[in-house]
C-alpha cells in the first residue's frame, strides 16, 4: 500500500514538472509570436526626405507597424525602409547619419521626423544601438526650443515614450520625470518668465506643449 501511494506521488510530481514545462514553452512560443509580427508588420506611404544638402526628394517607405497599426517609431528612430525608384519590393535602409529629415502622412497627421546627433548618449536608455550617434526623433513642436518624442523599450515587449528638447542646435536635454520642476526651470532660467511659473508649480508637465510655445514666444521676441 505504502509503495502504491509513493508510485502515484512519483507520477503526479513527474506531471507537475512537466505540465510547468509545457506552460514555459507556451510563453516563450507566445512572447517570440509577438515579437514576430510586431517587427514585420508594415505598410507602404508616401513621403520625401530631406537630404544634407538641403535638396527634397519624394519616397515611397516600408512603414514599420506595431500590432495596434501606429508607426513603430523606435524601430524608425534607428532606420526607415525605403523601396527604391524601380518599383517592386526592393527596399534600401535609410539612416538617420545619411539624411536631415523625412516625413510622411499616416492617419491624417503630416509626421516630420528629424534626424539628430545625440553627442551625449542622451538617450541612450535601451539596447538600441544608434548609427553613429544619430536618431531620428519625432518633431512635436518646432521654433527656437524644439520639442521632440522619444520612443525607447522598458521590456522586450513594452514600448513606451518621452519628451525631448533641444535649443536650436544645442545639446539634446531629458528631463527627468520625478525632477521636472528642478530640471525644466534650470534648463530654461534665461526665461525667467516661464522659469518662475515652473518652480512655482502652475505650470506643470501636463502643460508641456505651452511651455515650449511661451518660450518660443519669448525667444522671438528677445531677438526681433
């Protein structure tokens, strides 16, 4: 009786492992599935790009997707597809090294993505290897301090994004999310004006996009 009971104790362990083992590869087979077809997934648009010497050029792109059918902006942050100018499939890559811009219409929205060199390693937050330093960074709003988003991974599978500046053609900032009012009213001090309304918390994160347009403003007018 006692050798029965440990027989069947030895075979519902021997099914436990291997129940947790098949489970283990469900979740591996799951996470690669997903991996799979959020990086092949695709679309072809219209565009044009910039070149260095200031000359456009219209383009057709392989517009990478993400499963929800919205640019994969961090695999564009790193390079874009282009097809080339003889029709069919054939796609060439174009890095951020190589152009000054490009952009293009997806869902009603004219996106510009500008093609910056993050000397500092700034940005560098994730395991995207950047072409000589240089990304293409979304542009949010443009004048004197431009603001820019930036796409990086927290996970292999989870994707999220964050506001980026620059002074004309200054070094890239990121502020810390935690610091935001220490950060942000240093990095703008010679704006006094704005500067103040962020120590003294009126304007906040969520006011972003008003900041960056009230020291536009200010900028303009310093330089008239």
């Amino acid at each position: 009786m006692i050798e029965a009971s440990d027989e069947l104790l030895y075979l519902i362990c021997n099914f436990t492992i291997m129940m947790k083992s098949y489970l283990n590869l469900m979740i591996l087979l799951s996470l690669l599935l997903f991996v799979s077809l959020s990086l092949s997934a695709a679309k072809r648009v219209e565009g044009y790009l910039i070149m260095p010497e200031g000359d456009t050029l219209q383009a057709t792109f392989k517009l990478p997707l993400t499963l929800g059918d919205s640019p994969n902006y961090w695999r564009i942050q790193q390079y874009i597809k282009m097809y080339d100018e003889y029709g069919g499939n054939k796609t060439i890559k174009i890095y951020p090294k190589t152009v000054r811009e490009l952009g293009f219409e997806y869902e009603d929205e004219l996106v510009k993505l500008r093609s910056v060199y993050d000397e500092k390693g700034t940005l560098q937050t994730d395991t995207a290897v950047y072409h000589y330093n240089n990304l293409f960074l979304k542009v949010e709003l443009e004048g004197p301090l431009t603001l820019y988003k930036y796409h990086y991974k927290l996970y292999v599978w989870n994707f999220t994004e964050a506001y980026v500046m620059q002074k004309e053609n200054g070094d890239l900032f990121f502020y810390r999310k935690w610091f935001f009012r220490k950060d942000m009213s240093q990095y703008l001090a010679e704006c006094q004006e704005v500067a103040n309304k962020i120590e003294d918390g009126q304007y906040k994160e969520a006011n972003l996009k008003v900041i960056v347009n009230q020291y536009n403003k200010w900028y303009r007018y310093q330089t008239r």
